[in-house]
C-alpha cells in the first residue's frame, strides 16, 4: 500500500443509524466510499460533478481521484435540506 492509499484509508465513514452517516472532516474520500453513503450509482455521480451538482474531485496522483470529506458533507447537508435543487 503506498503512502496516498495509507491517508485514505486513514479517512473513516462511521454508520450511526440507517439514516445518519458521520464522515470524519479531515482528508478524502474515494469515489467507492461515496457510493457506500449516497444510493446513486457511479454514472449518476460523475453526472452530478459534471454538471457541477456535486464536488469537483482533486486529483492525488496520475490515476488517482477523491473528494474533500468536508465538500462531500456539505453536499449531502445540502440535499437533505433542499433535496437537489
């Protein structure tokens, strides 16, 4: 496991109940691990940060992409709030 694998696993995603998720707020979360909150699939996703709906990713090496966890929060505070307007 190289170094930037090693601080993304370091990010957790804890299950609180069925309904509410806590994302730690420090460091990235991967594409598979968004997908694990949010019941869209990776096509909708990729939709959604074209169309500039949710987060842009950074890019953390040549072929490697995540997500801020605290853009990832805030997006979904925003869709529980408002839905996806």
């Amino acid at each position: 496991m190289n170094k930037i694998q090693k601080f993304i696993v370091r990010v957790s995603v804890v299950m609180k109940t069925e309904n509410e998720v806590n994302i730690d707020h420090k460091g990235f979360l991967r594409v598979s691990q968004i997908l694990q909150i949010l019941p869209v699939s990776r096509t909708q996703w990729f939709n959604w940060v074209r169309d500039g709906i949710a987060p842009k990713p950074v890019k953390l090496g040549n072929k490697i992409i995540a997500f801020r966890t605290v853009e990832i929060n805030e997006f979904i505070k925003h869709i529980d709030e408002n839905g996806l307007d």
